[in-house]
C-alpha cells in the first residue's frame, strides 16, 4: 500500500506521546476532558433510547428535536439567531472542526490559528492538502485582528478561533472577536469558532463571534460541558451554502451522528443546568488551588480566564514535563501545542482536588 505524502507528513498527537512513560500511580493532568461522570439524567435518556429501540440512523443533519434545542440554546446562551435547518450535529466537535475546514480548502490554501493552539487544527488542515499557518498570540494569549491580518494572503480561506482557549485558558474579549470577524468579512475566509468551553469561564465572557459576521461557522459539543466526552456528539451552525457544503462531506463520512448520544444531547442542552454551574464551580476551585500551588513554587504563570487548563512558563517544557513523568506527574510539553511555547507545560485541572494538591506536593519536590 503507498501512502497519501500529506497524511505520512501528519505527526501523531504529542498529547498521546506523553502519557507514554507514565508509570503506576501516576497522577494524570494531561487529559483534556472533565473527571466528573455524565449526569444521570442524561444517562437516563440515553437508556430510554436504547429501550425505545431508537437506534435506527436519523436525519443526516441529526433530529429535528435536537436541532430545534440547538437553535433555543444558542438563542438562550449566545444571543444567536440560528433557526434549526441551519444546524448539523456531527460526532464531536472533531468531526465539526474538520468538516468546517474540508468545504473550504482546496490544495495549497492557508487556514490560520493561533499559536499556541489546539492540536487537531493544524493536522485537519493538511489532511485536507491546505498548510496550517500559526499566528503568534500575544503575550497574554489572546488572538488579536493585528497579528492575523499580517499573516491573511490570496490563499486565505478560514481561522480558527478558540475561546476559551486550549492550551492556554485564555478568554478573547467581544471587542478582540468583533475584529477578528470583521477581519473575516472583509477578507472573505470563514471564521471557525472552537466554542467547547463556553460553560467553563471565571474572569470576563463567552461571545460568539457569529454574532458580528456570517462568515463564521460556530462549533460546539456536549463533549466538555456535560462531561460527555466519550458520547462523540458535537454540532455545527452555519448560514445558507455554507451547511449545505459541510453536509455533502458529512453524509458521506459520517451518515449521521449517533441516534443514542442525539437523544442524550437533548436531555443535556434542554434539561436542567445546574449540573454545568456546580462543575464550572469546582474548576473554578481547582484552578485556584493550582495556580496558587505554583506560584508559591516561584512558577510564572498567567491566571487562566477559562477552560480546564493552566499554562505555565517553566524553562525547557520538555525536560521538565519528562522529570515530571518520572516522579508521577503527567503534563503536556508546551511544544505539543505550537513551535512557540516550548517553555510552557499544559496542566489540566480536570483531575480532583486531592490529586491536584499530591501533584503539586510532587512537582514541589521534583522542581
Ligand atoms: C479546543 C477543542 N476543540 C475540540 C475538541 C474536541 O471535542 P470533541 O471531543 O467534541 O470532538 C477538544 C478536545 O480536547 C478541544 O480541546
């Protein structure tokens, strides 16, 4: 079998290189997804499914009831005015990212994100034969329309924003994203909005940039917000072409998103929330804890604003996250993320509070 060059060129995630190593006992701080369990009456609905015998395919755009829950939430929680046929569900906010970014990049063309970053983006843009190009973050790890216009040429078809922001728990604020979307209007790319972490904020707000432009494509899941990572249940929105482009590559990648984790999606986004208040208090705890715990340590850390992870500047990210391993402390180097942030680690505090203070206690002694 000769493979595709552009795929061979992919490297397979740092995040999953760095678990290897990791001996028994090991505290895990390098996984990007809540420890809580889903809340049960989601669980409950899912069941009902299955005992229904729910579990044949559903629309290709997913159901008409969970789509029009999509369309009540983002009124209620974004201000938006997506109505139900301009929503998809898709399996996780992955297959979202990359179904944005197939229906716009052809061979060559650039698709731009922040550096540091999440890891998937810039390998979705080379399967997809385009070339990722890093945009520098400022010095507080926000995305400004200054940096990404010095980087917008003819070949420009889409950037990729995400606030809050993996790895660095930065919160862009409405006037940042307001110039980031009239950035895409006047040059014409789609503006993809990574929003899986709306629900989890403690200093500023979530804003949508869909509201300022319709060039935007707005990704998000239940994934984080309902600690449902292992449900693969996402969804997109996007207005008039722009869907249907997403939906010929979906339908045939994908069908639809699964029947059971749809009506367990219902019960999440129309069902009570408190259960994403008291989570996004806990984190709210953790991350006090951490960041106080490495400062005490001397550690130059910027206060997260969002998101479950903590970025710290620690000198050589690699070395470190590998004396960390050693003494029981999974982390993320920071290289994982962009070329840019080598001397950082990815901590995540997804982990509880008990394990969070034995790591610090170990991190203490190792540095
Ligand atoms: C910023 C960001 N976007 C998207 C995803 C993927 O979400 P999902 O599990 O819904 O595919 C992650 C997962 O870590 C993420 O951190």
């Amino acid at each position: 079998m000769k493979f595709a060059s552009h795929v061979e060129e992919i490297d397979i995630s740092g995040i999953r290189k760095c678990f290897e190593g990791a001996g028994p006992g090991a505290i895990n701080l390098g996984l990007g997804q809540p420890d809580f369990d889903t809340p049960d009456h989601i669980k409950r609905a899912a069941i009902e499914a299955i005992e229904e015998g729910f579990t044949g395919y559903t629309m290709n755009l997913g159901t008409a009831e969970l789509r029009d829950a999509l369309s009540e939430k983002f009124r209620r929680e974004n201000g938006l005015d997506y109505v139900p046929g301009e929503i998809m569900v898709t399996s996780g906010a992955s297959e979202a990212l990359f179904l944005a970014i197939a229906a716009v990049v052809e061979k060559d063309d650039e698709v731009l994100m922040s550096d540091p970053g999440f890891v998937s983006y810039s390998a979705l843009a080379r399967v997809t034969q385009g070339r990722p190009i890093a945009v520098p973050m400022d010095e507080r790890f926000h995305l400004t329309a200054e940096a990404v216009a010095e980087k917008v040429t003819s070949r420009t078809k889409a950037l990729v924003v995400n606030s809050p922001n993996n790895p660095t728990g930065s919160v862009q604020t409405r006037e940042e994203l307001r110039a980031l979307a009239e950035l895409a209007d006047d040059h014409d790319f789609a503006l993809i909005s990574d929003e899986v972490y709306e629900h989890f904020i403690y200093e500023g707000e979530h804003v949508s940039p869909a509201l300022y432009s319709d060039n935007v494509v707005t990704i998000n899941a239940v994934s984080k917000t309902y600690a449902m990572t292992g449900w693969r249940l996402g969804y997109l929105a996007a207005r008039g072409e722009a869907l249907e482009n997403m939906l010929k590559v979906h339908q045939y990648v994908q069908a639809c998103a699964s029947s059971v984790s749809q009506r367990a999606a219902l019960a999440a986004v129309s069902g009570p929330q408190d259960c994403v208040r008291e989570m996004r208090d806990e984190f709210l705890m953790r991350r006090d804890v951490l960041v106080e715990g490495l400062q005490s340590m001397g550690i130059d850390i910027a206060m997260p604003e969002g998101a479950f992870y903590a970025f710290p500047k620690v000198g050589d990210g690699s070395d470190v996250a590998a004396r960390l391993i050693k003494g029981g402390v999974v982390t993320v180097p920071g290289f994982a993320f962009g070329s840019r942030c080598k001397e950082h680690i990815r901590i995540s505090y997804a982990a509880s509070m008990d394990d969070i203070k034995t790591a610090l206690g170990r991190m203490r002694e190792i540095l």
